[in-house]
C-alpha cells in the first residue's frame, strides 16, 4: 500500500494514497464533483440562460453535428 499523503484535486483534504479507492480524490463525492466540471467543459451545453430568438433552431443543429 502507497503510504504517501496526497492532497484530494477537489477540496484539498490531505489522505493516504493508498486508502482511498478514489484517488486522487479523498471520497467518491469529490470524484463526481470533478467529473462533472470535466463533463461541463466538454460538452458545453448550455444550461443557464435560455437562447431567445429566431436563430434558436438552427443553433440546435449545429450543435447536434459536431458530436456525431
Ligand atoms: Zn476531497
């Protein structure tokens, strides 16, 4: 077992490498917190504010294309 303190990515709380199944993280919550920030940038879609205007159809194909 890796003995060697880490720092979780996340929340910055210090655990042993080895005692973590979700390292580099310190818990599976921190994981999918990361993972969700990863997701987000990937994929950009947009989930705040809703696209008013006549362009709003077309800007759904565009989208659509570039992930296939
Ligand atoms: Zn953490």
């Amino acid at each position: 077992m890796i003995k060697k303190k880490i720092q979780c990515l996340n929340c910055k709380t210090q655990f042993i490498y080895g005692e973590s199944p979700f390292r580099p993280f310190c818990s599976e919550r921190c994981k999918m917190i990361d993972l969700g920030h990863w997701l987000n940038e990937t994929y950009t879609i947009p989930l705040g504010p809703v696209i008013e205007g006549e362009d709003l159809d077309e800007f759904e194909d565009e989208s659509e294309s570039e992930y296939r």
